[in-house]
C-alpha cells in the first residue's frame, strides 16, 4: 500500500527525461496521464478488493484483529454461506430491488428529461430545484421517509385514506408484502434527479437538424422518439444504466435506516446480509463471502450488458 | 471503435444548436404555460419529503407523531440549536469536500484525456476497470483502507478523508471526461503540437479550457458525492478531530432521541450548501454531461 | 490560445506523485502515547460526551493525568475497537456494551479485572454476569439499565384500569385502553437490538432459553405478542418501531403503555402534561417474577502491553465506582448503580424508578447463557418474532427454524 501510492508514480516521469529514446518517450510520457488515476484506483479498489477476497477464505474472527492469525479455512466460509437460507432470500431480493429501482428511476427520470427538453417558462429554474433530493444525506432521507411511510402516523396514509383511495391504512413497511416495494419507491424517488439530470444533457446534445428532417417526413412525436432520440441517446443511456446498477445492487444504508433488513428478512439484501455478517455477528469471513458475491454478480451484469452495447462503450481505441 | 453514429461523434459535424432549444416546434403560451403548472406538480410531488423535513424543522418543540401539515406558527428554535453545533462540521464537509474535488478532478482529467485521445493500449480494458470499481461497495473499501491509512498515518487527518472521499467522484469523473474528449477535434489538438507544444502543454492550453464545463460538471458530481459520504468518514476518523457534517448529524441523531426538530433542522444546513452550489452551477450541469461540442 | 513556448515536460504522474510524498511524509511521524493521557474508546457521542468527562475529570485529576474519549455512535464502537485492535492502537479503556463483551473477551485481549487491579465487590450480582465471561470478570458497569412497563396514568385512570401485572391483563387492558387513533400498548419488534432486548423479557419469563430456543417455552412470548397485534391493541408497525419510536408514541398520546427503559425519563419530564409511571413487566401468571434483561455498558482495559497504563486505567476505573460517583452517575442517565448501597441511596431519591432498581436485581444477561454467540442468536430471535408478528410462521415453527439459523453457526 505504502510503496503503491507513494514511489511508484514517479519512475515514467523520470525514465521518461532520462535516457529513453524519444519514441519510448512519447510512450511513456503518454502513460504519464493515465498513471497517476490507475495507481490510485490500484489502491483504493483493487487492493480492497483483492482483501476481501482473500479474506473470505479464512477464518477471520474478532480474535484476528487482536493476534493477526487467519488461518485459511478453505471453502469453509463459502459453504456457510451458500446452506443459510437467508443468502438466497437476499440475492432474490437485490434483483427485484435492483430490477424494480432502475425501471422507476430510468422510466421517470428519461420522462422528466424529455419533458424538460421543451422550452417554457420557469423550466430552468424547476430543473434545479428537482436535484435537491440528491443531496441531502441519505442517512435522513431515510429517517424522513420512515416518518412519512408509518403505517399510522404517516402522512403517506393519512393523504390515501383521506382521499379514500385506501380503504385501511398501507402497512408500508410493516408487512412482509409491501416492505420491499416500499424500499425500491424510496429509492426511485433518490435515484430520479441522476438518471434526469444526465439524460437531460444526452438530449442536448442530439442535433435539433435531425428532428426537422423527421417533422419533414411526417414522423409523429412517439416515432421521432423512438427512431431518434432513443437511437442517438444510447451511450448515455449506457452510462446511466450501468452507473445506476452498480451503485444500487449494493445499496446498504438505505434499507438498513429503512427496514433495517426486515420485517421478517423480507428487505435483506446482498449488502444488508455483508453488513449483519461482518459487523453484527462479526463473522468476517461469511460477510466477506457475500461482498464478493456481490461484486460478481455486478461484473457479470456489467459485462453481458456492456458486450450487449459495445459500440456505446468503447469509442476510445 | 469509432462510430460516427453515436452521439458525441455527432456534434462536432453539424453546428452548435442553441441551448434550450431541442424542439422546432413554435412555443405557443398556452401549451408552455400548461407545461409549466405540470412541471410544478411534478416539483411538489418530487419535493413533498424534503418541505416535511424543513415543516418538521419549523415546528418547535413538537413530536413528530403529531406533525401539523403546515408549519402554522413556524419557529427558528430548532435552526439555532442545531446551527450552534454543527458550524465546525459544515467548514469540515467543505474543506474536505473541495479538496476531494481537486484531488479527484487532477487525477481524472489527464486520465480521461489519455483514454480518450492518446492511443494506449489497454486503454478499453482501463475504461472497464474504471467502471468496474463502481461494484466494490464502500464498506469493503473502508475496511480495507483503514489499515493502510494506520500504517500511513491518516487517519484522523483531513488529508485522508479528502484522499478516500476522492475514490467517490473519480470513476465517474473518468468516465465523463473521456466520452466528453472523445469528442473534442483531433485537429485542434494537433494544430497545438504543430505550433511546437508537447503534449502535456497541449492538454492544458487547449484540452484543458475546452473541456471547462466537463469539468465543472466533474467537480460538481465529485463535491455532492464527497459532501454526502458517510461511510468513509465514520470508518476512517476515530476522534471528532476530522468529523463532517453527515457523522455530526448521525451523532446528533442518537443523541437527541426526541429532538425531531433539530435534527431535521440540521438536514436542512446539511443541505444548503450544495444546494447553493447546485443553483449557481446550475447551466454545467447538464451542458457537460454527455461531452460533445460546448464551448 | 496556443503557444510555441517548449516546457520541460511535466507529466500530471509526476505532480501527483510529488504531492503523495508530500503528504505521507508530512503525517509520517509515528504518535506515541502521551504519558500523562489515558484514553477511552465509548459511545458517548454528543451532550453524553461532555458529562462523561466531567466524571473523568474528578477522577483523572486526583490521580494527576488526563483522560482523552473517543467516542463513536453505540453501533459502531465494536468495529472500531477491533480496527484500533488491529493497528494496536486501542485505547486504555474500552467502554462496550455489555453484549458485546463476550466477543472481545474471548480473543484474550482484555485484562481480566483481578489482574488489572480494578475492584469489583460489593457490586450487584446481576452487574457481575453482564460483565463476565466464563466465570471471569472482565468488565465493570457502573450503572445499569432495564425494561418496564411505562404507563399513561391518566388515561388508566380515566378507563379505570390498574397497570396490568399478568399476560392476560395485559391483554385486556391493552384492548380496554386501545381508542381511536390510540393504541393500549406499544414495544419495539425491529429485527435489531431493540427489538430483541424487549422481547427478552416476555420470552425468558414465559421460561425460554436462548440456548435451546425451540424447547418449546418461548413459545407462548411469541403468541403474546402476535395476539396483541392481532386483536390490534397494538399497532403492526411495532416490526418498524425502534425503543425511541415508541417513546414517541407514548408521548404523542398513541400509545397508552408501552415497554422501555429508563434512559427515556428526562424526555418524558419534559412533557409537563404527560403524568406517566412505571410498573414491573407482567409476567405469563401471578406469582411468577419477571426476569427482565440487564444492560448498559461494562469498562474493560485492553491488554495494551503497557502495565503501567493499565495500572493507572484501573485506578480510574476504581474512582468512577465508588459510591459517590456512581450515584451521581446513574442520577445524570436515570440508570441504576451497581453498588449495591449506591443503587439504595439511588432508589430513595427516585422513587419513581424504584421498579427499575428492584427488576435489575433479578434480571438476567443477555450473554450469560451463550457467550460470544449471542450476536447469532439475537439475530435468529429477531428472525422468529419478526416472521411470526408478519404472519409468516407459527410461534413454534419460527422458534424451530431460528434454532436451526442460530445452531448453523456453532
């Protein structure tokens, strides 16, 4: 660790104007930009990542950190998890909470975009004001939405009831049912500022020409749409989708400061489970079995969907 | 890998169109004022949370289980509480969070500039890397860097909470940058080094201040991210000595139990300085996004 | 725009490497221990933070150091202990919950109390379990805490009801009490610690045994529980109410009674028209005694490998338990001391917590039967009380299964 982020860096510098020849150089004085942000993401990545994977094949327990000693248990802390019921309870949970967050986030995020790309009055200002649920922590929008999701207390209800479109109150977060819908529609209204923001941009950038020449043909708003707009805003779509999934397949606090996993395991996650195993039973090794089914299950979406786009991803050589 | 289809490469051929006007269609009032009202619904539906946190902050002296809709009788108790606590956390968040965004905006830019236009090999795989970091949950992360920043001595110190909160913008700084150089001519850039610039000079003269709403942009994603961060901050601190405003809250929170009020009213702090932020940066925003031809 | 002038090159690698020197060397000085400070690792995060030093101070002063806290939320004071551990950086006191004492105790890197120096007699028994594990003290509690039934005088009084003392009166009452947007009764069910220390009660004095959870006896806590919901005297959203949500229902006029501890006293006093009081938690039938679970936090010393310190750390430990101290301490969180006669000049100043003085002699440690494995039981008790309270699964079925989750660990 020390050595990665301190010494390293500098030999292509030096190498560099010393005694290389000058195509060497040009090579190296090349890699002299992207250095600096790989050796860092090396560091502050990779070497956790490789810990956690080393770690869940020993026997890490709350005596390691007092002795050192982790023995290697081979497969032992895989098995663990692998027969506990609530591992794939989680994993079938993180899909739907996954699945169900993108769909609400992309879905109200492109519509809000596309309806902010016309131009009216107070559009701009509107625009701005949405990103505000993004930046509060989201330790208290958690809180906040606990408040207003309570079964009885909750303003959520009181509205539903009031306008009788609810016969008894919703128990949100109360029942085994509801709980984890309840968490993916806390976490879409978290996630809608990002994918409208940025696809918003997308839809800048599309060249206004093209739309004439559609409205010159005829093409009626859904065609322009769909053989336009979405065609021309694929790599950011690619973007946001990609970033969306991977920050919300590991989403912790949220459901921790929500449900706290439950009611009745019903909300527990890949992240949630990793956090009970590692910091509540302080079974390091099974939490960090689970961090790396996590961070599988991430690459292996990442790479079908990036093969399924590849002209999206990859403009660079 | 270059495909003229694709919308960064689009741009650069055609004119810049003016900003704020996708649509050909004439703006007719009615129909803009309509969609104004319903921008408006969409706002208070969106915002509805956040006015219940500032109506609760509002309301002195009230438990929570007996939140009025309006704050009828509103009340700057709870603001005072909690401003003449937290003062010390909101210059924290902002050092460390400003410092996370030239740390992160100092490694990215060369990066994204060298994954985009240098021609290096591997350059796709590093691009994959990059999003592929976005997988390991920050847990993981804060673990495994506690016990290097023991040996490196920093924890507790801002410098290492501005190093750590950094990793929270730079892959998307990264990311963002290059699509948006992806896009930047090659002539341009080329013009430089004929007139005798080395490449780095050429990055800065030229690279540099074209990309400047990218970069806003970047930074603007790289301060939010640092702002909000717990996990880190919890993780990497064992003293108050570095304690940003999200730990402050959270300590706040377990130690007011009933004091709804305050707390809430400390989210609101929490939340006016990027707010600010966001609304003077408001037009970066979306121009950078996607990369392309803003000048 | 462009300009012909060559720089020297300067590659961003360099700068960034310069900067990475800079910064290593410049907080590369190593941090020795500062003699004349003793540290402590708690959770007195916020206001607590301020008036646990002042009890430090009393003592720190007479033994001519100074004492350094550093205190986390109450989550996260375990994970940070055993980050400390790792770098061999842990404080000189390590105040814990007492739950999670056996954990820590079974890595052997605590100073058993004898050794270190601290005194530990004339402590309550039930003080000597929260701190020990197999038979060997490791942690001291200067006051501890418990669970009672709160209850909303006026409104009894008004339904002209007594506080209930058995299961079946709970029930009754509970239902009597339940009107309108009020419900009789309210405790916390959340799948956390909360949620487990007030289900503790009802399951140990109905004769359950975390050790062997579906001998069938905890059974009837669980149907308990589920027929107060049931015949909705209390709300179903207890599965998402932590001991502070219902402390808030309580004081929102929503809940007519509900189970939770003493610390909750100074925000009920600030409530002036909320007349409210306490009584033992009922017990399955007359005559039985409640066996309530004990907590609060223990102070134990880390083998640090310095004695001396250790020495010293004792010493203050030592101060905060004698019996002037630990009065004005469990006074300032509305705990109950541990010394006995601290606990009898506590009780005749507060009369009014007098229940909780008397349930703390009987009650039981959370950790007393299972040690280190407590966390997995706790979580697997959670488990059943969650998935019956949701309808999930039937008391005895939903005891078997977390006995199962709680033995897949052994």
């Amino acid at each position: 660790m020390t050595t990665a982020t301190t010494t390293v860096p500098a030999p292509p510098a030096t190498t560099a104007g010393g005694r290389a020849g000058p195509g060497r150089r040009q090579a190296l004085l090349r890699w002299g930009f992207v250095a600096p942000a790989v050796l860092y993401m090396l560091a502050f990545f990779g070497y956790p990542l490789v810990r956690n994977l080393t770690m869940s094949f020993q026997s890490y327990t709350p005596r390691t950190y007092f002795t050192g000693e982790a023995p290697f248990n081979g497969f032992e802390n895989w098995r663990g998890v692998f027969d506990n019921p609530l591992f794939t309870n989680s994993l079938w949970h993180t899909l739907v909470f996954t699945a169900g967050s993108l769909l609400g986030q992309f879905t109200i995020g492109l519509a809000l975009a596309v309806f902010f790309s016309r131009r009216f009055p107070l559009s701009g200002v509107v625009r701005a004001v949405l990103l505000l649920p993004w930046l509060v922590p989201m330790v208290v929008s958690a809180v906040v939405w606990r408040k207003l999701l309570d079964q009885d207390t909750g303003v959520l209800n009181s509205a539903l009831t009031g306008l009788h479109l609810v016969s008894s109150p919703v128990p949100w977060l109360s029942s085994t049912g509801v709980a984890l819908a309840a968490t993916v529609l806390v976490n879409i209204w978290i996630g809608i500022p990002f994918n409208m923001v940025i696809l918003y941009g997308g839809l800048q950038e599309i060249p206004r020409e093209l739309y004439e020449a559609g409205a010159l043909d005829g093409a009626g708003a859904w065609r322009t749409f769909r053989s336009i707009t979405l065609p021309l805003l694929r790599p950011v779509v690619t973007v946001v989708l990609i970033l969306g999934f991977m920050s919300t397949v590991k989403i912790l606090d949220l459901i921790l400061a929500l449900t706290g996993g439950g009611p009745a395991d019903s909300t527990q996650t890949l992240g949630t489970v990793t956090y009970q195993l590692s910091f509540q039973q302080m079974n390091f090794g099974q939490g960090a079995v689970v961090g790396n089914v996590l961070i599988l299950v991430s690459a292996v979406f990442a790479v079908l969907y990036l093969r399924a786009n590849r002209s999206d991803f990859g403009q660079g050589k | 890998m270059t495909t003229p289809t694709t919308a960064p490469a689009g741009p650069r051929r055609t004119p810049r169109p003016v900003p704020g006007t996708p649509r050909p269609s004439a703006p007719r009032t009615r129909r803009s004022l309509g969609s104004t009202l319903v921008a408006l619904l969409v706002l208070a539906v969106l915002l509805f949370p956040l006015y219940w946190m500032l109506n609760i902050a509002l309301q002195p002296g009230e438990s929570l289980a007996v939140t009025r809709w309006l704050p009828t009788s509103p009340g700057w108790d709870n603001f005072r509480r909690a401003l003449s606590t937290q003062t010390d956390s909101l210059v924290t968040s902002l050092v460390v969070s400003l410092g996370a965004v030239v740390v992160c905006l100092a490694l990215a830019a060369p990066a994204a500039y060298g994954l985009a236009r240098l021609g290096l090999r591997g350059s796709r795989t590093i691009v994959f890397g990059t999003l592929i970091t976005q997988m390991v949950p920050g847990i993981v992360i804060a673990n495994a860097l506690y016990s290097a920043y023991v040996d490196l001595h920093l924890v507790n110190s801002p410098i290492g909470l501005i190093l750590a909160d950094a990793s929270l913008g730079l892959p998307f700084s990264i990311v963002l940058l290059r699509a948006f150089m992806v896009a930047i001519p090659k002539e341009t850039v080329e013009a430089a080094l004929v007139d005798g610039a080395n490449r780095f000079t050429a990055f800065v003269r030229v690279v540099l201040p074209m990309s400047r709403n990218a970069l806003i942009t970047a930074g603007l994603f790289t301060f939010l991210f640092a702002w909000s961060d717990f996990m880190f901050a919890l993780t990497l601190n064992t003293t108050d000595d570095v304690q940003p405003i999200t730990l402050s809250m959270y300590e706040f929170m377990g130690a007011h139990v009933s004091d709804w009020g305050a707390v809430m009213a400390t989210a609101v702090i929490s939340a006016v300085p990027a707010a600010v932020l966001l609304v003077i940066a408001q037009k970066y925003v979306a121009a950078g996004v996607t990369g392309g031809s803003v000048k | 725009m462009q300009t012909a002038r060559r720089r020297p090159p300067a590659p961003a690698a360099l700068l960034t490497a310069a900067a990475l020197v800079a910064v290593t060397g410049l907080t590369g000085c190593a941090a020795e221990p500062d003699p004349g400070v003793i540290t402590v690792l708690n959770s007195a995060t916020d206001i607590e933070h301020a008036q646990e030093q002042e009890f430090y101070d009393r003592c720190a002063r007479r033994i001519g150091v100074k004492v350094r806290q550093i205190s986390v939320p109450a989550d996260q004071v375990a994970a940070k202990a055993l980050r400390m551990a790792s770098s061999h950086s842990l404080t000189d006191i390590l105040d814990l919950d007492g739950s999670e004492l056996p954990q820590f105790a079974a890595t052997g890197g605590l100073v058993p109390l004898e050794e270190a120096g601290v005194a530990v007699t004339g402590m309550s028994a039930a003080a000597g379990t929260l701190g020990s594990y197999r038979g060997t003290q490791y942690g001291i509690a200067r006051s501890v805490n418990s669970l009672a039934l709160f209850y909303n005088a006026d409104v009894l009084r008004e339904a002209g009801v007594e506080p209930p003392t058995t299961w079946a009166e709970l029930k009754a009452t509970a239902k009597k009490l339940t009107r309108g947007s009020r419900y009789g009764m309210a405790f916390s069910a959340t799948p956390n610690a909360d949620g487990v220390y007030q289900f503790l009660p009802f399951f140990w004095s109905a004769g359950g045994d975390e050790s062997r959870l579906d001998d069938g006896k905890g059974a009837p806590a669980l149907r308990l529980w589920k027929d107060l919901v049931d015949q909705k005297s209390a709300s179903g959203a207890v599965v998402t109410w932590n001991q502070q949500d219902i402390a808030e229902q309580f004081i929102g006029g929503r809940a007519a009674m509900m189970v939770n501890g003493p610390w909750n006293v100074p925000v009920l006093n600030e409530h002036k028209d909320l007349n409210w009081a306490v009584a033992p938690i009922p017990v399955p039938e007359a005559g039985r005694p409640p066996v309530p679970p004990i907590g609060g936090t223990v102070m134990t010393v880390p083998r640090t490998g310095d004695e001396d310190r250790q020495r010293t750390a004792a010493k203050i430990i030592n101060c905060l338990n004698e019996r002037r101290n630990q009065v004005d301490w469990g006074e300032s969180r509305n705990n109950v001391p541990t010394r006995t006669s601290a606990a009898a000049e506590y009780t005749a100043k507060n009369p009014k917590l007098a229940a909780f003085a008397e349930e703390v002699e009987t009650a039981r440690s959370r950790t007393d039967r299972v040690g280190e494995r407590w966390p997995v039981v706790s979580d697997a008790l959670a488990s059943a009380f969650q998935s019956v309270l949701t309808g999930r699964a039937r008391p005895e079925a939903a005891l078997a299964q977390a006995q199962a989750q709680a033995a897949a660990d052994e």
